[in-house]
C-alpha cells in the first residue's frame, strides 16, 4: 500500500457519495413532477457503485511482504467509483385531477413513484457516508504528520 493510497480511497468515496446526494437531491426536487422533456412524469434515480481496482503490476511499490495464491491477488483496491445512474422502472401513480394541464382523457395525471421520506432517508445515509470518508481522510492525514513529526522531517 503506497503513501497516498489511504487518501485516494477516502476521495473516491467522498466523489461517489457526493454523485450520490446530487441525484437523490432531484429525486426529492421532483417529486412532484408531472412533465419531462422526454414526455411523462419524472423518472426516479438510483447511482450504482462499482469497486475502482488497479493492477498490482503495474504499481512502483516492492514492500509487499508476502504473495498469495488468491485469484484477486492481481488486484489492489482503490476506492469507489460510479458505475452508473439508472432510472427506475416503477410505474407512475395515478391521481384523478380532471383540471391539471397534464391530465389524459379520463382525468388522471402521472405522478412519480417517489416516497419523500424513504428519499431523506437515503439522502441523510449518503451524507454520513460521505461524513465518514472526510474522518478518514483527516484521520490518515493526522497519522502522516505525526509520522513526519516523530521522523523531524
């Protein structure tokens, strides 16, 4: 594991988690929408994660003690990515509000199937995550100046 390494983890996890509060904050802004550019109501988000890995090989670091035989030796760890945004597939709710611009023939108008509550949820869970990488981040950045510190560089 390289000098950096801690750190890098830490920011990618902060990156992925702030992606993570974007959506969910337009999630929670469009809860009521009932028009899109695409036509319909708004779709719900959801961000999946993905693991950020590097090729051992192709690192500069030779203090790796020992090698194993496990098949993701090849592999090192290096944070947290976004794989991608997907929409939800659920199907809008319908209202009965015949005066709504938006209404179809027989009245009702499609509204997002989006729960404000389980959103805020969602929303107070990505920021503590992202909480939890900065104390991560502060906590290796305290362990290399004290390490400085003892070393008086």
């Amino acid at each position: 594991m390289g000098f950096f390494d801690g750190y890098n983890v830490s920011t990618s996890g902060m990156s992925a988690q702030r992606t993570r509060i974007n959506v969910v904050s337009a999630n929670i802004a469009n809860a009521k929408t009932t028009h899109t550019q695409e036509g319909g109501p708004y779709q719900k988000q959801q961000v999946v994660f993905e693991d950020v890995l590097l090729n051992k090989s192709k690192t500069n670091n030779s203090n790796s003690i020992e090698s194993n035989n496990d098949k993701n030796s090849a592999m090192e760890l290096r944070g947290v990515g976004v794989k991608s945004v997907v929409s939800s597939d659920v199907k809008p709710i319908l209202r009965f509000e015949p005066t709504h611009p938006d209404a179809n023939e027989e009245g009702y108008v499609e509204y997002p199937d989006i729960n404000p509550v389980v959103e805020m949820v969602d929303l107070i869970e990505a920021m503590r995550s992202y909480e939890a990488n900065v104390a991560s981040f502060n906590t290796h950045k305290n362990i290399d100046s004290k390490t400085l510190d003892i070393l008086k560089v």
